[in-house]
C-alpha cells in the first residue's frame, strides 16, 4: 500500500515549512499588507485582511482538494512566519505554478 499522506513539515538548518493555519492570518496579513512584497503579485498592490483571509481559506482549500499547496516558511530562530512558498495547481489549464513571497526583512 501506498502512503498517501502528506508531510506534515519541512525543516532546513534556517526555516521550517509546514501547512498554513487559520492562526496564520494576522502575521500573513502584516506581510502581504507590504506594497513592496506585493509589488509583483496579483494586482501589484497590498491586500486588506479580508483579502488575505480570502487567500488564506483558498490555500487550506487547495491542499484538501490537490493534497499540495503553500507553505508557510517560518524563519525558526525566532519562530516567527516571514513568507510562503509551494505549488499551486491553475483550475483549467492543467498546469502548477510555484510562487513565493518573503517579507521584506528576509
């Protein structure tokens, strides 16, 4: 039998990536609230939290429906999420992008 699960983290010296949460939402929002951070992504300007509660339901949902998506990269040293990165598979075309976002700092 195979085993289907998917992990649960990924851990390098520096970071740990590991499945967003609903927890994430504020230190996510403060990240992506960054015009700089966002400058390149999606409409190219910084999202309200709505927007990134919105994202952030759109990412747990991914993972249930394709079993893969965004990470959550926490910067271990002071366990604190500065970014995300992954796959996310584009509904209608057949094709996966990989996407990141670090904040500024990073």
């Amino acid at each position: 039998m195979v085993d289907t699960r998917r992990p649960v983290e990924i851990e390098t010296a520096r970071l740990r990536l590991r499945e967003f949460t609903l927890a994430d939402l504020h230190d996510l929002s403060a990240i992506r609230a960054d015009p700089d951070v966002m400058r390149y992504l999606g409409s190219g300007s910084a999202d309200s939290i709505g927007q990134v509660e919105s994202g952030l339901n759109r990412i747990l949902a991914h993972w249930e429906q394709h079993s893969f998506g965004r990470w959550a990269v926490i910067y271990k040293e002071v366990d604190k999420l500065i970014g995300w990165c992954g796959l996310s598979y584009l509904e209608g075309t057949g094709e996966v992008e990989i996407g990141y976002g670090m904040a500024k700092p990073y």
